[in-house]
C-alpha cells in the first residue's frame, strides 16, 4: 500500500507532464469521468457537501481499519478534484488522514486556478473526509 505523500507524488508528476492549463483542466475532467459512478442509495441529504457550489456527495466505508471514500458530483472539474482526493485518501487508516498534509493542492497550482467558490468546496470536500476519519478514529478508540 503506497502512502499518502506516495500518491501525492504520482498526482504531482502526472500534472506536470501539462505546462497548459487547459490540458490540466482536461485531465482533471478525464479522471472524473473515470470514476465509478456513487450508488443512488448514498445520494442522500446526509452525504452533501456544505459549502460547496456544485452538488457533492461524498460516502465513506470503514473495512478492516481503513477508510474507503467513494462520491460523485454533478459538475465536470469538480468530479475531478473529487477523483484526485479519493486516489490520495481512500484506502488510509483514520489517524493518516488526519496526520496528512495535502500538498500536491498547492503544488500543481490548483489553488491558483480554481474559482473561489471551487476553492472553498474542495476545502469543503477535504474537511468533510477529515471529519469522517475523526469520527472513525473515535470509534476505533471507543471499541480498543
């Protein structure tokens, strides 16, 4: 299993092949088409995202001391951002989520090419799986 800054890693490298920002949007929209579709039964009220302008759902399983995310949106670019956090998180135990520094954001320039209101629901989408790694984290400890 790679860690979290190994796959921080790849997502850097794979952005950098493109100095365009149009080929970088085009590859954020590829690896959202790519994603397996979210099922319609975790499509629910509890799973939104707040904050975020397009419509975000973002469902999370706990098997065997890992956190599996799995989630859809409505809109192209952030399906994208979408694909990138589930590739970097999903598959981690909660304590490595919560200890993660999510760098490759800055460093393949997204911050500086994403609208604010982009901005904000990624920042919405990463406080949401943290709050689900707290939460998994919590319960670990209750049942230790």
């Amino acid at each position: 299993m790679k860690s979290i800054d190994e796959l921080q890693e790849e997502v850097i490298e794979e952005f950098s092949d493109f100095t365009d920002w149009m080929d970088k949007y085009q590859l954020l929209i590829d690896l959202g088409n790519d994603m397996q579709p979210l099922e319609a039964c975790y499509k629910t009220d509890d799973n939104l995202i707040e904050g975020c302008q397009s419509r975000v759902w973002i469902h999370a399983d706990y098997r065997d001391g890992l956190l599996h995310f799995s989630a859809e949106s409505d809109a192209l670019i952030v399906k994208g951002l979408i694909a990138l956090l589930l590739r970097v998180l999903s598959g981690h135990t909660p304590q490595e989520i919560l200890d993660a520094d999510l760098y490759f954001i800055d460093s393949i320039g997204l911050k500086d090419h994403l609208s604010p209101t982009r901005s904000n629901g990624l920042l919405a989408m990463v406080k949401q799986m943290r709050v689900y790694a707290i939460a998994f984290k919590a319960k670990e400890d209750a049942e230790a």
